[in-house]
C-alpha cells in the first residue's frame, strides 16, 4: 500500500550494472551480508505504463529510523 518515487535510467552498457554493483557493495567479491540488495522489481514509469527495473534495496534493520511517509527520499531534510 506504500509508494518509493525515485529515477529509472535503460541502461545500454550492460557492464554499467556490474560497475554500480559495486559502487553500492553488493558485487560478488563484496563481503556478505551486503547494505544493499539489488532487485529486479516491478515499477510504474510516468502516467500508468508498468515495466521491470532493478532496484537497490536497503538490507539492514529499520526499525527505529524515520519513516519517508512521502515516499521521496529527496524531500526530507537532513
């Protein structure tokens, strides 16, 4: 019942993805448990239209940690 906004890029290099695996730490050298997890998820680009993107998702525990109720990263204040 809950929505995350954020940016869906196409990749045309696929060794982009592999780079940014790493970036983020979850490659297959990086040690385990990992802070991300990457996702092939189903999304909602622009007004309707479904697709499949990989996605980054946080593996660590939240509880305790303020809720983006907004789902917009981008909007709180730090």
């Amino acid at each position: 019942d809950e929505w995350v906004f954020g940016d869906v890029f196409e990749l045309n290099d696929p060794d982009l993805l592999a780079a940014l695996d790493r970036y983020e730490g979850c490659g297959p050298d990086d040690p385990k448990p990992s802070q991300y997890l990457r996702l092939l998820q189903n999304v909602i680009i622009g007004q309707g239209e479904e697709s499949q993107a990989w996605i980054y998702v946080y593996n660590r525990a939240v509880e305790g940690r303020e809720w983006i109720t907004s789902g917009r990263f981008d909007e709180i204040e730090m």
